[in-house]
C-alpha cells in the first residue's frame, strides 16, 4: 500500500467508511474556512469591524490547516488497518 494513493479508498469497505467520513470532514473544514474568509474580508471594509475580521481570518486559516491533517489522519487510520509491509519499498 503506496500513502496517498488513490486506490487506497477501495481497498476494504473500512477504507471506504474512513474516505468518506474524511471527505466529509475536508468538506466541512474547507466551506467553513472559505465563508470565514469571505466574512471578513466584509469586515475589514468598516474599521470598528475589523478587529473581529482579523479573528475570522485567523480562524480561517487555521481551519485550512486543518485540510493536511485531515488528510494524515485519513493514512494513518488506512495504515492501522494493515497490509504495511510494502510503504518503505516505494
């Protein structure tokens, strides 16, 4: 099993569970992040907004860093369900 590979996600009906609880949670973090962004960006036209804008925006990206970690998250939970021996073979 290659990390990040594509066929990863239809190897067993428990990769598939994980892909998709991931992809629902990479879904979540990203529309949360984007709307935040947009937010304050609106925020940031007002000077007595733009305190709670700069929150936003930090939030935001601290959320689009989740995305990585998500998808770590997702390999390492592939990687706990076996069939390992051939990732330091690549």
């Amino acid at each position: 099993m290659s990390l990040f590979h594509l066929d990863n996600r239809n190897r067993s009906d428990k990769h598939k569970k994980i892909y998709a609880y991931c992809e629902i949670a990479y879904t979540i973090v990203d529309v949360s992040a984007a709307v935040l962004f947009v937010i304050g960006s609106v925020l940031f036209f007002r000077e007595e907004t733009t305190y709670v804008g700069t929150w936003l925006f930090l939030i935001g990206s601290i959320l689009f860093g989740l995305r990585p970690t998500i998808k770590l998250y997702r390999e390492y939970f592939y990687l706990r369900l076996g069939d390992y021996e051939d990732i330091t073979h690549q």
